[in-house]
C-alpha cells in the first residue's frame, strides 16, 4: 500500500529559477555530526553549481566566520547540530542582512532542545513519548522510577550521536549519570516499540512518509551513515489513514515549533496501538546519500537539484 504523495514536483531543471546567484554552503562546524555535515555540504555544493550558481563552500565555526565575509547572495546552511542547527549561525547572517535556508533564530533554538520542543507538542496536540529532562538534581529519582526501557539522549544534539537504549535499572542510571557529567543534562524518553517513520517537509507540503528498518537495535548514527543494509521503504502496509494522520501531524509539528521552508520529523509507531509518537523536528537534515528529506523528495519526482533549488527559492521569498 502506497503512502500519501503530494504534487510538488515539476519537470526537470538544468539552471536555477533564480538566475545565477553567488551562494556560500556553510558546512563542517564544531558538532559532532561534522563529518555528516562536510558530506551534506559537498553535495549541496555540487547541486548548486549543476543549477549555475558561483559557490563557495566554506568550512565555518564559531571562532572563525571567516566565510561570511565572502560576497554571498544567499548562504545554503548544512551545519548539523551545534552552531548551525542552533540558531547561532542564523543569528549572525541576520545581524549582517544575509539571507539563509529555513528556519530562523528563535525556531532553530527550540526545535534543536528535544525537551521544549516535546512540550511545545504537547501544547499543539502532537503526541510525543513521555519523557523527563534530567538534571544533576533529579537524576536519582528519575534513574529509579522512570519505565523501562528508555533511551537517554542529549538534549540538543542530533544524528542519534550518544544516544543509549537501556533495558536495565543499573545501564540506566549509568547512561544517565554519563550525559549529565558530559552534557549537563540527557533527555530519557519511554521507548515505542514499533515501526520507525520519518517525514519530510517542504514549502507547506509534508512529503511521502517513510519506514526506515534497520538490523541494529535502534536507528543509531552507524545505520544513519554508515550500513549499507538500512533499508527506506515507502510501499508500506501501515493503514492508509495512519499514514495520512502522520503526514498531517508532521506539518503540525513543524508548524508548532515556527519551523519554515524544509525539515524533517521523526515518528515511532506503538505495533499494538497503532499510535503515532513525535520525536523531534530536523531543522536541517541531512543531504547526503543516506539521507532521508532527498529520498522523500524523489519518491515524488523532485530530483537533488530540483529540493536545493525549491528550497532557495522558498526561502528567499520569507
């Protein structure tokens, strides 16, 4: 059974609906997923010159932005998590009047914070997994009650980089103790067990929802980036009205968090239920070959070249 497609794919492009434009794709940054990102920048890059723009790819990080120094009509961002996905990066081309892809300061800051987005979802009626924020202070206590199994994450991190699944009280509380001495804080969040779906948003459009099936115990950052037996399935036997439930409630979700242009929102599927639950919202998802907004994209026939392109153009319309 198909998944719900919308129709925004148009015919095949070789030059930009913008003209030819100076362009810096800002990629690499101080995160974690740096590696990821130096892989989503060269490929935008690539794009980017097959569409007829001048392009600059530039290496950037807090203590050197030394890239937006560079004439630049538009800054393509393809910084993943710290710096780029924070908000950071977007306040600074805003102090200097550059226009950027997506979302803003204020959005990226909350979709970047699993815990104020997930309350910002259940404010707008997006369901989410229970979860606690977890501080030196109450660390102990939720380490002893909290259902398991859980996973513990960052707060604000992304590519599933030290996520743990914990299926005991002592893994847990050790997973816990160890993100709160390297991060200040972890996120633990009632595991859903189930098909694990992602979708992707461009314009005002949620795109083809897709399962993602891997041999690991969880989706983590080496099923992400490195295996190549991850499977992205779109011919889904999930009910029809599920999957355009999780389509419309995707849109809500970006909508919720102020997110604009593209992102990415990552579900989980309780298998007895049939519910759906919110994970997080990707402000900035990846584009490489194993990423999943240019997968959606092409289900619907809009090439690499046609998402780079349409998201330039959406966004210098904002």
């Amino acid at each position: 059974m198909n998944t719900v497609e919308t129709d925004v794919a148009s015919d095949t492009i070789t030059r930009s609906s913008l003209g030819t434009l100076e362009v810096t794709v800002l990629a690499g940054g101080p995160s974690a997923e740096r590696d990821v990102s130096l892989q989503s920048g060269q490929s935008v890059a690539e794009s980017l010159r097959r569409l007829g723009h001048k392009v600059e790819l530039c290496d950037i990080g807090p203590e050197n932005l030394a890239a937006l120094d560079l004439p630049a009509d538009f800054v393509f961002v393809t910084l993943h998590g710290a710096f780029g996905e924070d908000g950071q990066v977007q306040a600074e081309l805003d102090r200097r009047c550059i226009p950027y892809c997506g979302t803003g300061v204020a959005a990226s800051k909350l979709a970047m914070d699993k815990a104020a987005s997930k309350r910002k979802f259940a404010q707008h009626g997006v369901p989410t997994p229970e979860f606690e924020l977890v501080t030196q202070q109450n660390l102990m206590d939720v380490a002893a009650s909290f259902d398991l199994p859980a996973f513990v994450k960052p707060v604000a991190s992304g590519s599933s980089v030290d996520t743990f699944k914990a299926f005991d009280r002592d893994t847990f509380q050790d997973y816990c103790e160890s993100l709160v001495r390297d991060y200040g804080s972890a996120l633990v969040e009632k595991c859903i067990c189930g098909p694990e779906l992602t979708v992707g948003i461009l314009g005002q459009e949620a795109l083809p929802v897709c399962e993602i099936r891997t041999k690991r115990e969880f989706y983590d950052y080496k099923a992400k980036y490195l295996d190549d037996d991850t499977e992205y399935l779109f011919d889904l036997t999930l009910p029809v009205p599920l999957l355009e439930r999780v389509q419309a409630l995707s849109l809500k979700a970006h909508e919720s968090l102020g997110c604009e242009v593209f992102s990415r929102v990552d579900w989980m599927i309780d298998a007895q239920t049939l519910e759906p639950y919110a994970l997080e919202v990707n402000t900035i998802p990846g584009f490489t070959s194993h990423s999943l907004l240019p997968k959606s994209a092409a289900r619907i026939g809009v090439s690499f070249d046609q998402l780079c392109d349409r998201i330039m153009a959406l966004s210098m319309k904002r």
